[in-house]
C-alpha cells in the first residue's frame, strides 16, 4: 500500500498512472482535481450504474445529536447513511422505510420503536415527543482530498487512487483501461468493507437478532 504526505503527492500518483513516465503531460492540474473529485463521489455514494456499493468505514462515523420538533428531526448536512439511532440507548431504533413509519405512526405515549429518512429529516413511529433528543452515530461524507487528506483516505489510498483512475477513462478516452481499472477498484472496496466487517464482528459468526 502506497501512503501519501500531501494531496500533490496524490495527484501525482493519478496522473504518473495515466501518463506513465512522460516527462511533460498534457493533462491539466485542474483536470486530475476532478477525476479525483469523481472518484471520491463514487467511492462515498457508490455507483448504481455498475451495481457497486459505498465505503462505509468506522473512520467515516460522526457522532449524532438532533431535537425532536413535530416529529421530526433535522439530518446532519453531511450524513450519508445512519449507523444507529435512539432515544434510550438501551432500546436503539430499527431504521425503516418512510412509508413504513408512516403507516405505524401514532399519538399517546408508546415508545418509539421505528425512524425513517423524509427529506432532509428523521421521523419516527409511534411520534417522538417534542424536546426529545435523538442520539446515535452516522456515517458522515468527509471533507474533499484537496482540503485535506482524511484518515479514510489515509486507511485506504489504493482504492482512492483506483476511484480516481476508473472514473478518468470514459473522459480521457482510455476505453481500454475501463475493464482494468474497474476490477481493481472492484477488489479493493470489497476488501476494504470486508476489513470493516472485521473491525465489527472481529472474525465471529453473524447472529439473527431475535424479536
């Protein structure tokens, strides 16, 4: 695994991988900032197109606190995925469908049991009370490489760096390279959340959770 010091170290890992060993490169600066920009997106959100999913890494988790007001509760501005939700963090809350939540809301009392994203807020089923703090942890998108060089970048810079290079050759007209680059950065998201995994569960076996 190659480690980087700086975000001009790493631009110049993308671009030696496009251009090899060329002295002079025809590829603007600004150029790289957005195939890396790209691959960033995709390694955060995922690629529906060709059915790959996100990173989802511990470093990635921002801790989570929002007021309950009618019902709802605001979504941080960076969150991309809920890790865990409650009020009491005995009982934490299972993560559902809108129109699931919907269906089950009620009024008078009965502990919340349900939540689910509309729009850019948290409801809950039966209704949350007014006041009433939500808690947990969400996986949070982090800063862009160019303004830092964060430590889900720094635990994975390979997949980084095969993000940036498959989301390049449709735009550099490197048809050749697609198939390439895509199953190494296939591989290594799936090593990577793989890792994650074992940072969980520690090599034990799954459980079904029993209601």
């Amino acid at each position: 695994m190659t480690t980087y010091a700086t975000y001009s170290d790493f631009r110049g890992a993308v671009l030696l991988m496009i251009d090899g060993d060329e002295v002079a490169s025809d590829i603007q600066p600004q150029t790289i900032d957005l195939m890396i920009s790209l691959g960033e997106g995709m390694v955060y959100t995922g690629s529906e197109s060709d059915r790959l999913g996100p990173l989802r890494a511990s470093s990635m988790e921002a801790p989570l606190a929002a007021v309950v007001a009618s019902n709802a509760a605001a979504i941080p501005a960076d969150c991309l995925e809920l890790s865990a939700v409650w009020f009491d963090p005995s009982k934490p809350l299972d993560v559902v469908p809108e129109e699931e939540v919907r269906r089950s809301l009620t009024v008078g009392g009965a502990p919340v049991r349900k939540c689910a994203q509309a729009g850019d807020s948290i409801i809950f089923a039966p209704t949350a009370s007014d006041g009433a703090t939500l808690r947990g942890r969400y996986y949070a998108k982090p800063a862009a490489l160019s303004t830092a060089l964060n430590s889900t970048f720094t635990r994975y810079p390979d997949l980084f760096l095969y993000a940036a290079l498959y989301a390049s050759a449709p735009f550099l007209g490197f048809d050749r390279r697609i198939p390439v680059w895509q199953s190494y950065y296939r591989g290594l998201l799936a090593q990577a959340n793989a890792q994650e995994r074992m940072r969980v569960f520690g090599g034990s076996r799954l459980r079904v959770r029993t209601r």
